[in-house]
C-alpha cells in the first residue's frame, strides 16, 4: 500500500504520519458502503420534500405528519437496541443482507400506502430494518479501516447524502409530480435490489471480530457495553447531535413553499444545486478531517452551521438563487460536523464490542431525533395559508444542542488520544 505524509501537529510535539492510499478492493468497499448508504439515506430524505404533497394527499396535518416521520426513528431505536446484543456475533455482511432485505420490504409498503395509518405502519416497519444498517456499515468501516483513513471513508461515504440531493429527491420529485408520491418509494425498491445483489456476490465476509468474541450470551454482551463508563458518555453525545436536523429536516420543504415563497415545481431545482455543492464538499471534508484535525473541523462546522441556521429558519419570502446558496451552505456546516463525529466515534469502540456499540449509538441517536421531531411537530403550527409559525424557534433550538454537542466533543477528542486506535485492516 503506497503512502506519502503530512505533518501532524500535536500540544507539545510534531510527527509525521502516514496517509495510506485506499487499495482496490477498500475503493470497491467504499463505494458499495457508500450506495447502500444512498438508498437508506434517501428513503429517509424523500419524506421532507414529499411533505408537501403528502399532507394534502392523505389529509394529514403537521402534527400526524411529524409522527410518520419519527414512528421511523422510534423504531430504528427499538431496533437497534435488540440487535446491539446480536451485532457482533454474526458476520457482518449477513447481518446486512438480512436487514437491507427487511428495509426493501417496508419501503416497498410505504409506496403502497393509501391512508394515514397504513403509512405510519410502513415506516415503522421501515425503521425496523433500515435503522440498523447504518450501524452496520459504520462498524464496518471501522474494521476494515485504520483511524487515520476513516475521515476520508466518512467523508466519501457520506456522499450518498449528497447523491441523494442530486439524484434520488430530485428524480423522486419528478416521480412524483407526474405519477403520484408513491412513485418514489417503488423507485428505491428498484435500485435498492442492485445494491443487495452487488452485496451479496462481492463483499467478502467480514467476521474477524468473530475470533474475539467471549462465550457470553447476547444479553451479557449489551449489558457489558451499556455499563462501560467510556462509552455511556459518547452515547449521550451522539444522541444530542442529531437532534436539531430531525427538528428542520421534516417541515423543510413546506418552509420553501410556504415561507420562501418558492413554487413546489422549483423544489427539484433547490436540491440540485444543494446536492451538488455537498457532493464536492463531502470528500473534502473528510480529507480535511484527516489532514487538520476531527475537532478542529468539527468546531468549524459546529459554529458555521449555527450561523447558517439562524439566517435560514428566519428567512422570509427570497428569491431562488438565495434559498439555493443558503441551502448550500447549511450543508457545509453539516457534513463540517457529521463527518468528524463519525470518524471520532468510530475510535471509541474495542474490536470486540463495535457492533454492539455501533447499534447503541445509532439506536439512541434515533430515539432522540424521533422525540425531537415530535417536539418539533408541537412547535410549530401551520396556517390556513400554509405559512409555519415558530420554524425560527427551532432554530435555536439546534443552536443550543449544537453547542453542547460541541463541548461534549472536547471532551470525547481528549479520551480518544488518551487510548491508542486498534483494528484489523484489510
């Protein structure tokens, strides 16, 4: 594996480290981690801008529509939390395979939906399944990849959050303008069994973590990771972090219309442009992540994007060329921030207990964004015109959990360099 070096500044000494080239095989990895993530990531996506059209269509108010949101959250939490027992027992790549087939199937029940309830039933069903997978693919990631390359894995694999802008919401709102909402969701189904039969016939197995495993039951091993002092104060860190994105991200596209002033037919327009300037800034990032430093780039993103909120929740009717820059924006005090607390987290974890604790982290960050859209939900109020009342409100809102996350931060970065990384590499 060739490699050149950087030099790393640290409080007291200078070193130079190596920055190792990805292989091929760690190339194919990536990419394949990275349009799984797609899919997931855009079954998720594809609620916000379809808001618009869904409330109208199944006579749902903001309040039953925040609920479909989160019922997903909840039980990607209820989910994660049964399976952090299991998680690192099994091969990895099963694991995947099995709950990407469970999440097909619940997507593929939200695009038959034909009434409120039967919505809210396929995306519990949805979370059942598709909550977990993110674990898996960061636990994933963190065996197969050394600490010094994972701000560059995050950052390439979490352009499937900036494809998703390009790609997925913009052809699903298409969809959707022309063939109903339903569309979107049988679209994902479509692409979403390409990636599980590349999955299945390439990814190797991944079950190194299986030689390290103590004889204990499932139960023992989650009661083992949940009572390791470390790692319950990551937990509560990750779970504060998503907590101000699942507040916005469901009234997004109804604040555009309503409040912005910008025609639903133009929605596609906004994600475009977003999602390609977050396509670019995404690896980017994660390099810079490597290079720089996780909590310097994380405190950027942190103060950034606290900013950028302020200036977007308190927006009123702009012209479209302003909606799409702030949008931009926002997105890059986003990744500034999702990235390096994803590689920082992943240094947390033993080899033994990643999976379990993967699952615990994702379980809890779902929880809390699901009772945050629910609060969300209670906050803000729509208007017989459409406008929403109190979207700023939840601007400060993210303020706040932003800044405490980033404190939290600190003091997860000081534990990480007290304990030296370990893991297999490919």
């Amino acid at each position: 594996m060739s490699s050149n070096s950087i030099e790393i500044t640290g409080s007291n000494s200078r070193a130079k480290l190596p920055v190792e080239r990805f292989s091929n095989y760690q190339k194919f990895v990536v990419a394949v981690l990275a349009f799984l993530q797609f899919t997931i990531i855009l079954d998720f996506m594809i609620m916000s801008p379809l808001g618009a059209a869904l409330m109208p269509a199944l006579s749902m108010t903001p309040s039953q529509f925040s609920l479909v949101v989160s019922v997903y959250a909840f039980s990607a939490g209820g989910a994660g939390l049964l399976a952090a027992g299991f998680a690192d027992k099994y091969d990895r790549k099963r694991l995947l395979i099995f709950f990407y087939c469970g999440f097909l199937l619940g997507t593929l029940l939200c695009g038959l939906a034909n009434n409120f309830e039967f919505l809210l039933v396929a995306r519990l069903i949805t979370g059942l399944f598709g909550g977990v997978i993110g674990s898996i693919v960061f636990a994933i990631t963190t065996d197969l990849f050394p600490l010094s390359m994972r701000g560059r894995v995050m950052g390439f694999v979490q352009t499937a959050f900036a494809a998703s802008q390009i790609l997925g919401i913009p052809v699903g709102l298409y969809f959707s303008n022309h063939w109903g909402w339903h569309a979107p969701f049988l679209m994902i189904v479509a692409i979403g069994l390409l990636a599980g039969v590349v999955i299945l016939f390439f990814l190797k197995p991944i079950d190194a973590h299986l030689k390290l495993q103590s004889p204990a039951s499932a139960f023992r091993h989650l009661q083992a990771t949940v009572s390791t002092p470390r790692y319950l104060f990551s937990f509560a860190a990750t779970a504060l972090l998503s907590t101000g994105g699942f507040m916005l991200m469901p009234f997004g596209s109804a604040f555009t219309v309503h409040n912005l002033g910008i025609p639903i037919e133009n929605l596609p327009i906004v994600y475009l442009i977003s999602g390609l300037f977050s396509m670019f800034i995404g690896p980017l990032v994660g390099r810079w992540t490597d290079r720089v430093g996780k909590l310097p780039i994380f405190t950027f993103g942190t103060l950034f994007g606290c900013i950028m909120v302020v200036i977007y929740t308190n927006m009123g009717t702009s012209p479209l060329w302003l909606v799409i820059v702030v949008n931009a924006l926002m997105f890059l005090g986003i990744f500034s921030r999702m990235i390096p607390s994803q590689a920082m987290m992943s240094a947390i974890p033993e080899p033994s207990s990643r999976g379990s604790f993967m699952a615990i982290s994702s379980s809890l960050q779902q929880i809390s964004g699901g009772l945050a859209s629910v609060i969300a939900g209670l906050i803000v109020v729509q208007r017989s015109e459409g406008d929403l009342e109190h979207f700023d409100v939840l601007g400060y809102i993210l303020v706040g959990t932003a800044m405490t996350s980033l404190i939290m931060m600190f003091y997860i970065d000081r534990m990480i360099k007290r304990t030296p990384p370990s893991g297999p590499r490919l």
